[in-house]
C-alpha cells in the first residue's frame, strides 16, 4: 500500500511561501512518494473563458496549458465535477495525450464553496495502477488544497 502523510500536505498549506510554491510543492511531494505518479499537477478553472489552464505541476513539461471544458478527460471533469479514474487511456477517445508513456490518469476536481475551482491530474506509466486508497487520500488533499484558493 502507498503512503503519504497528510501532516506533510498540511504543513506545506500552512507555510509562509505563496500559493503556487505551496502548490508546487505538494506537486512534487506526491510525484517523489508515490511510485504509480509519473506527473502530478494543478488545472485552474478560468470561468470567464470556460477553461482550464494550467498551474503548477511536477514532472516533463506539457502542451496542454488550456484546455476548453468538455474537451479530454479534464474538459469532461470540468462539466460535469466528478473524480474519475481511467485505468487505460488508450480505451478513450475523449482524451489530450500527453506523453505516449501515460497509461493511466486521476482527475479529482477541487471545490470551493460548492464552486469548481481547480483540479489535480495525475498521469501514471503504470496499467491500472489506480484503487480506493488513491481515491480517498487524493480527495482529502484537494479538501486542503481547496483552502488555498
Ligand atoms: N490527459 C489530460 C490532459 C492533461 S495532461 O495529462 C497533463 C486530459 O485528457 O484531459
């Protein structure tokens, strides 16, 4: 089983550096601790223009910067507010790739006051590496990290 201890996470929210250093650095305490995270980063809802661009992250860089709601597997979270898991990407067709090394994806969507504010996308080189601890753990820290905004 993963670990991560949330402690960490609350430690960093609660420091004295600005958001996107606090936001990068659980990017990269989450990207370093657990095995299946190959890339970890943030997306910021942009209400005025319907999009979702990107915040800080750990791991190569990407061309998705903005992506318009509906469109890949964060546009769909964007409409609708569900967490979802794909367990392979290749089975998707609403799908921005991008490296051909991802296999698998988590998008958690962040609230604030019962608004969307962001979400956390983490891309994984591993098949079907995704379970419940994921999903629980990952929901507890966007509860914390929905704070910051
Ligand atoms: N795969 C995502 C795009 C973001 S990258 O994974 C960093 C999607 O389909 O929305």
């Amino acid at each position: 089983m993963p670990f991560i201890e949330l402690k960490r996470i609350k430690g960093i929210a609660s420091s004295q550096i600005e958001r996107n250093e606090k936001l990068k650095s659980i990017c990269t305490l989450l990207k370093d601790s657990i095995l299946h995270y190959d890339w970890v980063g943030f997306y910021i809802v942009d209400d005025f223009k319907k999009e979702l661009y990107l915040g800080p992250y750990a791991g190569d860089p990407t061309e998705h910067t903005r992506i318009p709601f509906g469109k890949g597997i964060c546009g769909q979270v964007a409409e609708k507010g569900n967490l979802v898991i794909i367990q392979d990407v290749s089975e998707q067709s609403n799908y921005l790739s991008c490296s051909l090394n991802v296999k698998s994806e988590i998008v958690v969507p962040i609230f604030k006051n019962g608004k969307l504010t962001a979400e956390l996308d983490i891309d994984s080189h591993s098949d079907s590496p995704f379970t419940e601890w994921d999903e629980k753990v990952l929901k507890k820290i966007c509860v914390i990290v929905s704070k910051l905004f």
